[in-house]
C-alpha cells in the first residue's frame, strides 16, 4: 500500500497507545515487588508467585480467553453465515459453570504440590510420564497456531492503518517477545487492565453510535436479512433447524475445551487461592456480554454496506468507514493489545510445559528452579517465532485450520486432567489409550471434512451432524472405561480440596 494511503492521525494514535503498554510490559517486572526477583524461579516467571486476586485474575483470564482473533473472528463468522456464528455466547455461558467446579479442585492440587502446568497434575496423579508427555505434547502443539491467529488479528489491523510488509509485524513482535522474556506472567496481567478497559470503550461506543448512524437497530436486523435471503444456503438471522444439534454441539464441546488449554490453566494457577477462582466464574460472564455485542458488529458491516476481500477485515473496515481516525486508532490499538495478552500469556504456557515436563524430565533432571525459569524464558522465544514463521511463510488458512484442529486435540486431555479429580477409578494406561484414540479419530474425521469442526453422519437415512471433538472425546471415554477394565482400576485416590 501506498505511503499516501497511510491514515497518519489514526497510526499516531495506534502508536501511543501501543508504546504505554510497551513500557507497562517492561515495568512489570517490578510490580508486586517481594520475595524476590521476578525471574528466579518459574514460579514467580511463569505464575506471576501465584499472587493473584480476583481482580487481576478476572482481567488476566478474561484477557487470555477473549483474544484479538475473538474481537476479529466472531463478527466475521457473523457476516459469513448469520446465526450460527453466535455459537460462542452458549459457549462462554456454559464454560463458567464449568470453571466453578473444576478449576478450583485443580487450583489445589497445584499449589499444594507446586505443579506449574496440568501435566504436572497428571503426572502427581498418576505417576505416569507417557501420560504426562501426551497431555504437555498436546498442549503445546495446540497453542501453537492459537498464538498465531493472535499475530494475524494483529496484521489485520496493522494493515487497516495503511502500513504494508511485514516489518510493522515483526516489530510488535519483537516488543512482545522482549518484555515477556523479562517479566514474565505479570506482564500480560498489568497490560490487561488497559486492553479490556479499550476494549469495552470500543464495543460501548460502536454498539451505540453504529446503530444511531444507519438508522436503528431495526434498519441493522433488516439490512442483514435480505443480505442473507439473497445468499441462501445455510445462512440467516436465525439457526435452520438442521443447525441446531451442531450448533449446541460445538457450544458445549468448546465450553469443555477452553479451560483446558495452557493460557487458560496459567492464569488459574496463578491465582491467590482457590475462592478467587470461584468469583471469577461468577464475575467473568461479564465477558459474555461483551461478546454479543461484538458479534453485532458483523450483522451492523452490511447496514453500512461494507465491502471487504476477506470477511476477517470486517471490523476494521467498520470502523475505518463510520468513525472518525482517531477513534479507528484507538480501536485498532485495542485489539492490537487484545493479541498482546493472549499471545504472552499462550507462550508463557506453552514453555512452562516444555520446561516442566520436557526437558526436565527427560534431558536435565537435576536442573535448579532458577535454571528452569531461564529455559522457560528461551523457550518463550522460540514459542513466539515459530508462531511468527506460520503466518509469514505458510497460508493464513493453514494457521486457522491448525487452530480448529487445536480445539479438538485439547479436548482430548480432559479425562486425564479432570476424571482423577473427582474418582479414583482409572487409571494411567487406560487414560492414555483414551487420549490416543481421541486424538487418531478427531484428527481423521478433521481431515476427512476438510478441517472442519463438525462431522456429518448419515443415519437411518437423517444426517446427523456434531463436533468433531465431542465426537472424539466420546470415543475418548468409551476406550478409557474399557481400556480400564481390561487393565485394572487405578490405584491412587482421587484429589480433595481442603
């Protein structure tokens, strides 16, 4: 793009606002200063000292859930196909309820062991390493192109400023990779506090003036009505009724999910106490809120007659078109930021794990706390530039279709993290059998539907169709349990909150 087309009053505002958090990033390092230095240990890098209250860790675990891909991603799916994309408001209801009996039970058995990620809980379960280094493998490789799809949330809007290359991108991304590397969790919780506070000044402002400028709400629901008859297909203001089962299916397989990745865990270990974990679920559906009106956005791009080439430049180009530029920075700015936190966040979790239950398990036993915090810094880097060279050098498709492949992987390590919670029952192999066969079938029928997230049976003549990963998590449990019998009940009893 030209150095003409550059929209220099809304870059100067992107710019500002992306040089604060620069700065907050680097002087976390000495928020809530004591007890030492910030890095020594993995501990204080990678959980932030487990110091966290309910307001930190509602800012930190709302920022690592809802990304910049969500704030970019949702209204597009919106624009695509209507009603269907709104699949993530029953999602994000369903995940608290989840989170309010589990996490805690989860919290305690790591800090009363001083587990950093959920392949120490299983190991300290079930004393297995094949079963420890299947849930860290997954996941890693799982949060892999989920950092990605973080970094082109970020191009996305990068290139709504008018800047083209790459160097834009790379910069951020050297600004990320730096104060990660020194200050650790607490990074991406001080800077969260700013990107949600943007974020929902944002959403408020769009969701109130879009609307006052194309003429209600009414004029919005309509325009998007007719884009969608004229469409046909399986599209609309509302779910066809062949939709429904999938769409509750993917609601509640990635309601199952969503916690069980490594950003998520991170920022539950790293909280106070387990009651802080409790007031987050109920506080975060707050979130939820936040994410209908964002999905709005994407019914409100054909009131304005937006016209992109991919349907993830919606938002951008909403903006750009109805508001003035400095308002477009600022919004920009903030989801820019809102890839910031996730992608900290991610690759802090993802090298906790390889720290934790690669390589000292396997290549260092003997390695100290202070060299597991240095390890885990170098492994932050290299997390973060594998994510860069997906969307540098491979199709954007490529990094989303890993993405959705991601979700029905981690889902396949919830009978192992979750299950010894509560029963004492099964055991390791039988677990592992489980996950192995989740993981060949989710991945098979992925790849049969073309990286799709739902499979389509044909059944007595009626087409059945469900997500991929509840699917595969079925022939999870089924295995599991029978894998069991075949091979004795586990022996460790089960873990207790105090």
């Amino acid at each position: 793009m030209a150095a003409s087309a550059i929209n220099w009053t809304a870059l100067s505002v992107f710019v500002f606002f992306f040089v604060l958090v620069t700065v907050m990033g680097f002087w976390a390092s000495r928020w809530m200063a004591g007890g030492g230095p910030k890095g020594a240990n993995l501990n204080e890098w990678g959980l932030g000292g487990r110091n966290f209250g309910t307001w930190i860790t509602w800012f930190l675990v709302g920022g690592d859930f809802y990304t910049a891909y969500t704030v970019i991603a949702v209204p597009a799916l919106v624009y695509a196909v209507g009603a269907y994309g709104f699949f993530a408001l029953p999602y994000t209801i369903l995940v608290y309820p989840i989170v309010f009996l589990i996490m805690p039970k989860l919290w305690h058995a790591a800090h009363k062991a001083g587990h950093v990620t959920a392949a120490d809980v299983v190991y300290g379960r079930y004393q297995s390493r094949p079963l420890e280094f299947a849930v860290a493998l997954t996941g890693v490789v799982a949060t892999m192109p989920y950092i990605a799809l973080q970094l082109i949330g970020m191009e996305v809007v990068i290139k709504a400023l008018g800047l083209a290359g790459e160097i834009p991108l790379l910069a951020a991304f050297v600004i990320l990779a730096l104060y990660t590397y020194t200050a650790g969790l607490r990074a991406p919780a001080l800077i969260a506090f700013v990107k949600d506070l943007m974020i929902y000044i944002v959403v408020l402002v769009a969701v109130i003036v879009v609307p006052a400028k194309l003429g209600g709400y009414g004029v919005v629901f309509d325009t998007a009505r007719d884009v969608f008859a004229k469409k046909g297909g399986a599209t609309g203001l509302t779910l066809q009724p062949a939709q429904f089962l999938p769409f509750a299916t993917l609601a509640i397989g990635s309601a199952l999910a969503a916690f069980m990745y490594p950003h998520t865990l991170t920022g539950v270990f790293a909280a106070k106490n387990a009651n802080t974990i409790r007031k987050n679920a109920v506080f975060l559906p707050a979130y939820t809120v936040l994410l209908g009106l964002i999905a709005l956005l994407g019914f409100m791009a054909y009131a304005a007659g937006v016209k992109v080439q991919t349907n993830n430049d919606v938002v951008p180009a909403l903006f750009n078109g109805l508001f003035p530029s400095w308002f477009a920075g600022f919004a920009f700015a903030a989801i820019a930021i809102g890839a910031l936190v996730p992608a900290a966040v991610m690759s802090i979790g993802a090298s906790n794990l390889f720290t934790r239950n690669f390589w000292k398990p396997y290549v260092n036993p003997d390695i100290s706390h202070e060299g597991e915090a240095k390890v885990a810094k170098i492994v932050s880097l290299v997390v973060k530039f594998g994510a860069l060279v997906f969307i540098l050098f491979l199709p954007t498709q490529f990094a989303l279709d890993l993405q959705l492949l991601g979700g029905v992987w981690i889902l396949q390590t919830f009978p192992a993290l979750v299950f010894g919670v509560f029963v004492s029952w099964f055991g390791a192999r039988a677990l592992l059998c489980g996950w192995a066969v989740g993981i060949v079938c989710g991945s098979w029928l992925a790849f049969v539907d073309g990286i799709k997230p739902v499979h389509t049976f044909t059944l007595g003549g009626d087409k059945v169709s469900l997500y991929t990963g509840l699917i595969a998590l079925a022939a999870n449990i089924v295995v599991a349990v029978a894998a069991n019998v075949v091979l004795g009940k586990g022996s460790h009893p089960a873990l207790r909150e105090a």
